[in-house]
C-alpha cells in the first residue's frame, strides 16, 4: 500500500504541504493543469523555486495572487487570510472581493476537475468552514468566509488533493503537529497560538508547542493535514523511496520545512493500538522491593511489568524496570513508580503495537471450566492457550499436578478449535 508519512516538526502551511508534494515528483505543469480547470488562472500565479533551509535543500511554493493592491509575502505560514492571523510575519492580501463558502462549494461542485480530487478538496473545505461557523458561532452557510475565499486558499486545498492523487497515495500517517508558541494579531484581538480556528481543527489530532516563537501551523494547513491523516504518532514501518521537503518562508531556530516520506507498508493488516512505555533504571534498592511494587503497578492498570537485569555506569549490577500501559492517563503508574522505588525520574515513549485477533472460549474438561485464549489473523487461529489462573485453581482444588490439568486442557482445545 502506497504510503505518506508528513513529519510536521516545523508546523505545516498549505503553501508548504504542496512544496512537499513537488518535491516528491508532482510536475508543477500538471498542477498547473489541474488547477486551471477552476477557472481562477487570471487570478493568480504559481511560484515554485529551491531553497535552502539550515542547510536542507527544499522546494518552495508559493501563491501570488493577482490584486491592485500592495502584495507582501515574508512568510506564507498565515495562509493569506484577512480577518485572522496578521503579524509581523504575514501576508497581507487585499482582496477587491470575497467569496463565502456556497461560492467556493460551487466552484469546485461544478468544475470538471478529477471526482475523486473534487471529493476531497470539499472534504478539508468543509472542515476548515464548520472550524470558523464553530469560532463565530454561526452556522456553516452564514459565516462570511474571508479565509476560505482567499484565491491562494483555494489554490492549497484543491492543489494538495490533486498532488496526493496524482502521486497515488492511498494511506496518509503524520507526526504530532508543531504549532509554535507565542500570539498573533487577528481582526478581533491578539489570540494565543493556536488560533482559534486551528485550535478547533486540532481536535482528535496530536499536536504540541515548543519555545520556537510564531504561528508554525496555519488554519489551511491543519485542515489538509487532519483530513488526509489516518492516525498521528511515530512513523510506522515503512519502506520508504521518496523524502521530501517542501520550504516555509521563516529563518528559524529549526529548519522551517516540512518533511515528507513516502513509501509502501505491508497490505497485511493486523489490529493495532499504541502503548506507553515507562522505564527506569535502579542499582540502589533492596531487590525485596521489587515484588511489592511490581503488584501495585498492576492494581493501577499496568498492562505488563518487567525486570531485567542490567549493568550501569561504574560496572554496577542495576535492574530496568519497564512497565507497558494502555491507558490514557499514565499519572497512577509514575506515582506508583517514583513513591514506592528509589528512582529519581523515569523516561516514557509511545509505541505501536500490532495485534492478533483475541477471543476467549469456555471449555468444560474433566475436572471442571477453562477459559481457552484463542489468537487470530484473517480468520486464521495462530495460538491456542488455556488459562492459567483457570488451571491453577483446578489444580489447587483437586490436588491435580497443574501440569496435567493444563495438558488436558489443551488437548481438548486442540481438538475444539484447529489450528489452520
């Protein structure tokens, strides 16, 4: 399966979302082409040059769009819009007209671009619409959209549908998103980074901020990036053929790109979660200890605790304590972890876990109930396993060898349920 992967340490813009997509083999003069079917061509004018950013050779793309009035363009980060996100850094666009989201609908409606680009250029304007009706408090065909009138607005979301299409990309992963820090200057006030609009399209997506100072991620940007993304966090297991990077306009402390992999996955599925990994590594405590804290990590939800033996600095015998959770809230674990061991901090890491199927099924053996855990892949039984706690008890009460009473289990299970 054809995969992208957008790492969006620098923020995304629409402007830098396309500078990514040309960068990894979308001809400028079939987006062109595309483009023009909206019938916009006199409006505007498409730049594309390289840059280098800290060093990163990029692609930069930008809008230009045709007005009587002044044009800056220092940084197209503010997507150009005209009642948000103006400060020392943005565009001003000064447009003789503005056209509300019926417009925009019908225009892209009626134009004979590709269905499925069509399809999807109304999907992220339809976000990006309902993130303004929901700041203004309005209902979606009410509210004057001055952003989502904004030509080169236009440009980026439609532009961004055709060149994921065009490259063939059926699945879209992306890192947390970078939002940058500080405030920005709206119509109606100076606003905390993110603005509210971004903010409301950020709902159901990982994002955060650093001490990097501006508006990284811009209304456009977020609204194309939320609606191609299938899931947020580390890039999966890809082989990757293309990195890309499409260029921002800022100097800053980071290189102002976005990086884009592209490659294939498996088409083999699996279930999949993501799990926390806490761990810790001890050389000061008494190893009775360990018992103890290891049965109240599991009281508080911990979903695998382990040890293992290591060596630390000076050759010392130390032990890594790990702790696998799936719960969305890791603070009962640290707190577990930090009062009841000598550690003075622990490190924590998201991962992707790949799953089989689990079902559970009572068996009646000879000696009383067993719970068999079955697990699957496409239909496909792959492991069989009784209950230990099921067999255990068994044992305990008629004075069984737990050996025995867990073979027997087996064999039955064996019988029950095939392995194919």
């Amino acid at each position: 399966m054809k995969t992208a992967y957008f790492d969006c340490f620098s923020g995304a813009s629409g402007n830098m979302i396309i500078g990514a997509f040309l960068d990894a083999g979308v001809p400028l003069e079939e987006l062109e082409k595309e483009l023009a079917k909206l019938g916009l061509q006199n409006e505007y004018s498409l730049i594309s040059k390289r840059v280098k950013k800290l060093g990163i050779d990029a692609l930069y793309f930008d809008v230009d769009v045709h007005t009587d009035h002044s044009h800056n363009h220092p940084n197209e980060h503010t997507d150009n819009l005209s009642h948000t996100h103006t400060n020392s850094h943005t565009n001003s666009h000064t447009h003789s007209h503005h056209r509300n989201y019926s417009d925009i609908y019908t225009l892209i409606m009626n134009s004979p671009l590709a269905q499925k680009v069509k399809d999807l250029s109304l999907q992220i304007l339809k976000r990006l619409g309902e993130a303004e009706a929901k700041v203004h408090q309005c209902k979606l065909e009410d509210v004057h959209f001055h952003e989502v009138g904004a030509v080169d607005t236009i440009v980026d979301i439609v532009g961004a549908s055709f060149c994921l299409h065009y490259l063939g990309i059926e699945k879209v992963y992306s890192s947390p998103l970078h939002t940058g820090s500080g405030m920005v200057n709206c119509a109606h006030g100076r606003m905390p980074i993110p603005a509210p609009a971004t903010a409301e399209l950020l709902k159901g997506a990982s994002f955060y901020s650093t001490s990097v100072q501006g508006e990284l991620l811009t209304p456009t940007g977020a609204a194309i990036i939320t609606s191609l993304t299938q899931e947020f966090g580390p890039q999966p297991t890809l082989e990757v053929e293309i990195v890309a990077y499409g260029a921002g306009s800022w100097d800053l402390e980071i290189p102002n790109v976005l990086r884009l992999f592209i490659g294939h996955t498996s088409t083999v599925s699996f279930d999949t979660d993501t799990s926390t990994v806490i761990e810790t590594t001890i050389d000061d405590m008494n190893p009775e200890l360990y018992g103890y804290i290891m049965d109240r990590l599991f009281e508080v939800g911990a979903l695998e605790v382990f040890l293992t033996p290591i060596y630390m600095k000076k050759n010392r015998p130390g032990t890594l304590l790990t702790v696998i959770s799936t719960l969305s809230d890791q603070q009962p674990l640290l707190d577990v972890i930090l009062k009841e061991s000598s550690t003075l901090g622990v490190r924590l890491r998201q991962e992707k876990r790949y799953k089989l199927k689990r079902e559970s099924h009572t068996l009646q053996t000879p000696h009383g109930s067993v719970r068999i855990k079955l697990g699957s892949h496409e239909n496909q039984i792959n492991n069989i396993a009784p209950e230990y706690e099921d067999c255990r008890q068994i044992a305990k009460k008629s004075g069984l060898p737990l050996k025995q009473v867990y073979q027997e289990a087996l064999s039955l299970a064996l019988q029950e349920f095939k392995y194919e």
